[in-house]
C-alpha cells in the first residue's frame, strides 16, 4: 500500500507548478522563526535564492558577503563554531562550484553544521548556457566526508527538507531548481532526512529518481503502463545518506534498475545507486542524466526533450531496457 500521498491534479493539466527555491524560502524563514540561532548568508543573489524572505523578517541575522564565494563558506563556518546555524546561499555554480575547497576545509573538515544552498542547478536554469548549468554537485558534495545531500522533488518538499536540515546539526547540501516545475506531495506526504518513498508499485523495473526528475518518471510510469510494462517509481530526495534499505527492497521485487537525474550520471544519483548494487545485489542498471557532457543554452523545456529527460524520452529508453535486458534472479 502507498503511503506517500500524491498531488490528486499531479496529472492534470491545471496543476499547480511553482519553483523548487520558493519552498525554500518561505521553510527558511519559518526555521527562523522556530530557532533564532539560524542565520543567512548570500553571494549577492538574494532575491533570485529566495532568502530574501528571510532577510525582510530578520535584516539583523542576515549578512550580504557581495559576489565572494569563498568568503560565503569560510564566514559561515566561523559563525557555525560561534554557536549558529548558517545557511550560506548561491547559485549552485558558485556554491559549491567555485568554493568547494573552501566548504571541504573550514565546514566538512571541521564537521561544522553550515548549510550549502545551491540554487539554479541542472540544465533547466535555461538560456543562461553551459556556464550556470550546475551539473557536478551533486558528484562534488556527496563525495565530502560528513556532509548531508538533499534534492527536494517539489517546493513543498523543498520547505520541508529546508526546516529538516536546519535541525540536523550537520553540514548539508540542499540543491534547487530555478524554473517552475509541477507539485507531487502534498503537506501530508512525509519527509526524513535519509527516506526514499515509493511512489508507485510495479514488477517490471524500478525507476529511481531526484528532484525535478521524479515528476518525469511518474509520467513515464503511466505510458509505460500502456505498453504492458509495470514500473515501479521510487523518489530519491536524500542522496547522502542512501536509503539502501528502500532501494535494494525495490531491486529485489522488479529485478531492473533506471536511474534518472538532470546532473552527470558520474558520481551522482547514478554513481551511488550502481555502487549500492554493484555491492550487495547486482541488478541490472540503465543510468540517465547527463552523459559526460556540459549543457547548452535554450529554454527548459527545449533542454530537457534534447537530453532525454522528459516522461516519453524516459519511457523510450527504460522500454528499449526492459525488452533487452534479463530482469535480476538469485544466481545472477
């Protein structure tokens, strides 16, 4: 039985869509509100990360470091081992693009509970080309000892992995969108740091997937579905630390494996989910995201047909998969 409730109009085509970085604002500033331990940070983009909302409701726990990324982690660290809880914000480009030795030494290093906003990752960020479309994050940030890596599906699940990791006493990386994208959850659907949630059951392939990608794979559940292929969606907001549990139980029951993400397949959602496998339940995997490529620049929507990271691209590939490739058995 499912237990993840979805967006009833998640099919429809009036349904409600809204970039992932506005849940991350208004979970900022309701954190805030909760703990005024919290501070923010900002590489001068205030307005484009949404932390505005948090520096109009609290300018004296705000501090505007000017485009110097470097200086975002180390400040952040130092007010971290005062005592505070610093999210330190940009887009994903920058943060960690451009200040990743820094977030390694003075936060991760010192174990100390920053939290790294990247905002505008993937190819989505449009027509602003190859330069700002943050692709390796994922791969960069979940390498680091320590550091906790969420990729929200929504904004409402956004809001609520922000409010999370400003609880955790960790350091983390939470990962957003710039365009707008449909809403999946709900305010009930749950949220744990560390959870997978499946989505849909199937018994054919399980298609595993993160942030703007999991919408994708639902669609693509539903035109495989008309070709007599059952697909099982799981979404994989938490990318460190793995729900290995979740992931290997699906395994098990479908025998076949795709992982989808809008980042480089090396590294990222991909590299973690075939070290899983490759570890304990060897399952025959297809990755799709980027490949070993940079970006270019069009609209959203041009970006993600011409990747392959749309419902009907995705089910084209995972359909060609499942015809060619044996599902898993015990003595693989």
């Amino acid at each position: 039985m499912n237990n993840y409730p979805l967006n009833p109009d998640l099919f429809s085509p009036d349904v409600k869509q809204e970039p992932i970085r506005a849940g991350f604002g208004r979970g900022l500033k309701a954190a805030a509100e909760a703990n005024d331990k919290i501070v923010a940070l900002c590489a001068d983009l205030t307005e484009s990360t949404q932390v505005h909302l948090f520096r109009e409701a609290f300018p004296s726990r705000f501090i505007e470091v000017g485009i110097a990324e470097q200086n975002l982690a180390a400040i952040a660290s130092g007010l971290a081992c005062a005592g505070k809880i610093p999210f330190a914000s940009s887009y994903a480009a920058f943060n960690p693009g451009r200040n990743w030795e820094q977030i390694k030494t003075t936060i991760a290093l010192n174990n100390q509970p920053v939290k790294i906003i990247g905002s505008h990752a993937g190819v989505t960020v449009g027509p602003d080309g190859a330069t700002h479309q943050m692709l390796e994050d994922i791969a960069l940030m979940r390498v680091l000892p320590n550091m906790v890596v969420v990729v929200p599906g929504d904004s409402i699940e956004a809001e609520k992995a922000t409010r999370a990791i400003a609880e955790n006493g960790q350091p983390s990386y939470l990962r957003l969108s710039r365009e707008k994208s449909p809403i999946i959850s709900t305010d009930q659907s749950p949220f744990e740091i560390g959870k997978a949630y499946i989505l849909r059951y199937g018994a054919d392939v399980s298609l595993m997937g993160t942030g703007i990608m999991t919408f994708q794979l639902l669609v693509a559940a539903n035109i495989l579905a008309e070709q007599g292929i059952n697909a099982e969606v799981v979404h994989i907001p938490t990318i460190k630390p793995l729900d290995n549990q979740i992931i290997l139980e699906s395994a098990r029951r479908t025998g076949r494996v795709v992982s989808v993400e809008e980042a480089q397949i090396n590294g990222g959602l991909g590299g973690a989910v075939a070290e899983l496998l490759s570890e304990q339940l060897p399952t025959p995997l297809l990755r799709i995201g980027l490949m070993d490529r940079f970006g270019e620049s069009g609209t959203p929507a041009e970006l993600l047909d011409f990747f392959g990271l749309t419902g009907p691209k995705i089910a084209e590939k995972v359909a060609n998969f499942v015809h060619t490739k044996s599902q898993y058995h015990r003595d693989y």
